[in-house]
C-alpha cells in the first residue's frame, strides 16, 4: 500500500494537471472561436 501522503500528492498533481488542460483546451477553442468570427 502507498503511504496517505503519496497518494495525496498524487491527487493533488492529477487536479492541477486536468485544470491546466482544460485551461489550455478553453483557450484553444476560444482562439479557433475568434479566428473564425475575423476571417
């Protein structure tokens, strides 16, 4: 069994890791968004 603290630095590098990727995607589709708007 892993030790309560590696799992916890584990979850808390997983939920920083899927916020920044979905920061990022956002940031992709709003720039896709605006692109298309200004041709």
């Amino acid at each position: 069994m892993f030790p309560a603290g590696v799992i916890a630095v584990l979850v808390i590098v997983g939920v920083i890791a899927i916020s920044m990727f979905s920061y990022f995607t956002n940031k992709k589709l709003k720039a896709r968004k605006s692109k298309h708007a200004r041709p």
